[in-house]
C-alpha cells in the first residue's frame, strides 16, 4: 500500500493554532488499515479528512513547503488535495517512510504537514509533529508495572488525597478505575485538591472521571456520586460494586467505621486494602497495606498497635478550625505537605498489584513533616510490619 487517506480527530480548529489531533483511522483503497481505541476516538469532537502517501526514503529537507515538493515528485496530485474550512482552504498530508528508530531497527516513521490558505492567497504550512500515543508506547516507559492495564482499583473517598491517588493510579496505567464520593467541590477545598475553581460545585467523581477519560483514555473509569453510609442505609448497596471484582481496595475515607468495614470486605475477598490518611495541619499521615497471605495482622491490630505505641501515631498540629460558612470544623494543611501521602500510598498499592514493582518488607508507613515541636523536617516516613495484635478480636 502506498497510499490513501486518513481522518483526524481534534478538539476545535483555530487557524492561528497548530492542529492537534490524533489520527483516529487509516485506509488505503477504501479498506480501513487501522483504527484507534474507542477511549481516543471519544475525546475529539472534531475531525478533518487527510491524505497519506509512502516515500521511498526519508525527506530530507528542511522545510514543510519542501518536504511537500518532495512528496509531489512522486505523487503530484499532493499539491491538488484541499478541503474547505471557515475563510480558506485546508490540507493535512501524512507521509510514511523507513527510518532507523534504534539501531539497526527499522520501523515506519511519519511526518505529517499541513497546509492553510485563506482567501486572499496567503499560505503558511507546518510541520504537525507525531508522536506515539498507543497503549504499548506508554508501557514501555513504566516497565514495572506491565500488571496495571489488567487490574481494577476501588477508591474510597475523593478528598485531596483520595482524588490526587486517582489521577497517579491512572497516570500510571491502571487499567480500571472505580469511584466512590458523595461530595460536590467546595471552592475553599481548591487549596488541596488535585483540581481549582473550574471543579467548584461539581460532584468530585464527575470532575475526576471526566479528566480521567479524556487524559488518560486506556483507564476505563466508573464512578458513583454516593457515600457508604452506616451498615443500615440504602447507600451500602454500592459496597458489591465497589469491592466484587476489584484487585484492590483504596481507602481514601476519614471514617473509621467505614475504614473498618472495607477492610473487611477486602478481607473477606482475599484482596489488598490500603488505608491513607494525612493528619492535621500537614504534619503527617499513615499508610496501611494489607495484603492477604503477606501481611499478618488486619486494620483492627493497627488501630491496638497505634493504641499501645508499637507503631508511633504521626504528628499532627493543634486542633481544626472551623471556617465561616462551614458546617463543621475543617482540616488544614497544604497540598504539597498532603501529597506525599498518596503517592506512598498508590506506591503500595503497586507493589501489592505489580509482581514486577519490588515488594516492600513493611506494611505501615508513618510521615513526619515536622517535628514534635512543630519544626519543618524533610519526609521522614517510618516503616513498620504489621503483625497479629494479641487483643484483636478478628483472629
Ligand atoms: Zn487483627
């Protein structure tokens, strides 16, 4: 095949922009030779019709204008293929050739150009650089976690360190992503949150999930706008869709009824949990990792261990404040204090979902961000195995 036409999806044309867009499909004498995820498909609204054509070597030339002349030597009708926008004239021409992507391995390189002319006869044409956006394309750069497209993740809780493990789990390949939140954003919670005032008064799964799918479009997101409740109200209906078939559950809530209870569910299905929480003012916070047949205890032993001193508690600062026009007494501390602890925490998790991420010999991990006093420190996490507790009730 040596030629025929492409479609380009894009967000919105503006001639004084670059065209950016993704080839969504590729056919050469009306058969389709390739086509794209539906996850890439979905997020361009848009899309214009293009021409590709194989050159017989790479062109080297240094202009768009000249690589386009090349191109006509071999195929002249190139210089004839326009289509009609707003005031002018457009034409996006893809070309494939040979080259050397590594040593001594030879693979399709493509270049595309395109072309604008408005009315008045004035012409500009530029080079639109490819780049490789398939799945394979991004695994490659995070060979460690080769496990990830075929897991699914529950998280628990979207406040600022629910919601910025989300976007890290996603960021890093996950597969499948459920969430769970009952919450809208407030705009005075902007300060922690992964997202600022265009989230403001939406349900923060909708915000999420919608950033998700169209930045990380191989992580399929399913979300509910709802709390897990007390065990007695219609709101624990979502417990099976949140656990029954997850790899892993994350726990992002600040209830220790609820971090008890999905603690149990996760036991009850043999899969990890993962606890986060970051403690008042940004002084610290904690992450537990249990991970059937490696961890001994369960989250109540934490809690004994925690209780009796065998696992230090974080430090955290004086009590909450309490806002105008809030409710109720909220938490303080800065979002570059707080995201240390999701990252720990979806470090984790990898680690329990990755049999190729390395495997830690703890299972809590306690940050220090400052000191007793209130002195500033750098990260100081202090690892801990979790074993069976002699007062816990569970075993
Ligand atoms: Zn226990």
């Amino acid at each position: 095949m040596s030629n025929g036409d492409l479609t380009i999806g894009f967000e919105q044309f503006d001639k004084n922009d670059p065209l950016r867009g993704a080839v969504l499909s590729l056919r050469a004498q009306g058969n389709l030779l390739y086509e794209t995820s539906p996850g890439i498909a979905r997020r361009y609204n848009c899309s214009t019709k293009g021409f590709w054509y194989r050159l017989e070597a790479p062109p080297l030339r240094p202009g768009a204008e000249e690589v386009i002349d090349i191109a006509a030597q071999q195929y002249p009708r190139v210089l004839h293929e326009w289509e009609l926008i707003p005031g002018g004239y457009r034409s996006v021409t893809a070309l494939v050739f040979r080259e050397e992507q590594r040593q001594n391995t030879f693979r399709d390189g493509w270049l595309f150009v395109v072309r604008i002319r408005d009315k008045n006869c004035g012409q500009l044409a530029y080079f639109a650089r490819a780049g490789r956006a398939g799945q394979v394309d991004l695994q490659t750069r995070v060979p460690e976690l080769s496990s990830f497209p075929e897991k699914t993740v529950s998280v628990a809780g979207l406040g600022c360190i629910g919601a910025a493990a989300a976007v890290q789990f996603a960021r890093a390949g996950l597969g499948n992503i459920r969430l769970l939140d009952p919450d809208i954003v407030d705009p005075g919670t902007t300060v922690r949150w992964p997202f600022g005032l265009s989230a403001s008064g939406r349900a923060k799964v909708e915000v999420i999930a919608r950033f998700l799918s169209l930045d990380y479009p191989f992580t399929k997101v399913d979300g509910r706008v709802n709390a897990i409740g007390r065990v007695d109200s219609p709101d624990v209906q979502n417990l099976p869709w949140l656990c029954d078939g997850s790899d892993l559950l994350f726990d992002a809530t600040v209830e220790s009824g609820v971090n008890h209870l999905l603690s149990e569910l996760a036991r009850e299905r043999k899969i990890p949990y993962v606890y986060i929480a970051a403690t008042n003012g940004g002084w610290g916070g904690m992450v537990i990792c249990i991970r059937p047949e490696r961890t001994a205890g369960c989250w109540m032993c934490a809690q004994h261990a925690l209780e009796d001193g065998t696992i230090t508690p974080p430090p955290e600062s004086e009590p909450f404040i309490q806002p105008y026009g809030c409710a109720d007494p909220t938490f303080t501390g800065a979002n570059f204090d707080t995201d240390e602890i999701p990252l720990m925490g979806v470090r984790m998790a990898t680690a329990a979902l990755n049999p190729s991420y390395p495997s830690p010999d703890w299972d809590v991990a306690v940050l220090a961000m400052r000191a007793e006093d209130g002195h500033l420190v750098a990260p100081q996490w202090k690892t801990y195995r979790l074993d069976r507790h002699a007062e816990c009730q569970n075993h």
